[in-house]
C-alpha cells in the first residue's frame, strides 16, 4: 500500500487542487479515480463511509483529510 493516497474523480476541481499542492509540496502519492476504479471507490466508502466526498487524502492507511479547504464533490 503507498504511504499516501488520493482518492478523487476527473469531474472535480477539488481533486485537481489537492493533486497540485501535494505535487507542489514535493510528495510521492497514488492517486485513484473512483469513478473508474469500483475497487478503489469501495475501498474508500470503507475508510469514509456515506455521503461520499472527494477527494481524501489517506496517509499509511489513515484518513488525514475529507474534501479540499472545505469544498468537495459528493459522489453516488
């Protein structure tokens, strides 16, 4: 499992900022779409629960954050 992990959509713009400040900050992370990876998309209900938000940051398994400076896009 990577030490950091972004779970996100390609529809939104939180996801795209919170990429480009961890690029920005230097960091080497994974990122899943969990419109298109339905495996990523449950792993992240498991670690979140319902309503869906992206995007979440996971560090070593642990959810650091829900959505980006307050916004996020809920999924279905």
């Amino acid at each position: 499992m990577a030490k950091i992990e972004l779970f996100g959509t390609a529809f939104c713009p939180y996801t795209d900022e919170m990429r480009e400040w961890l690029e920005w900050r230097g960091c080497e992370f994974v990122e899943y779409d969990v419109e298109s990876d339905l495996i990523a998309r449950e792993r992240m209900r498991l670690l979140v629960g319902n309503p869906c938000v992206v995007p979440v940051l996971v560090e070593e398994g642990i959810v650091v954050r829900v959505g980006w400076e307050g916004r996020g896009c809920t999924i279905a």
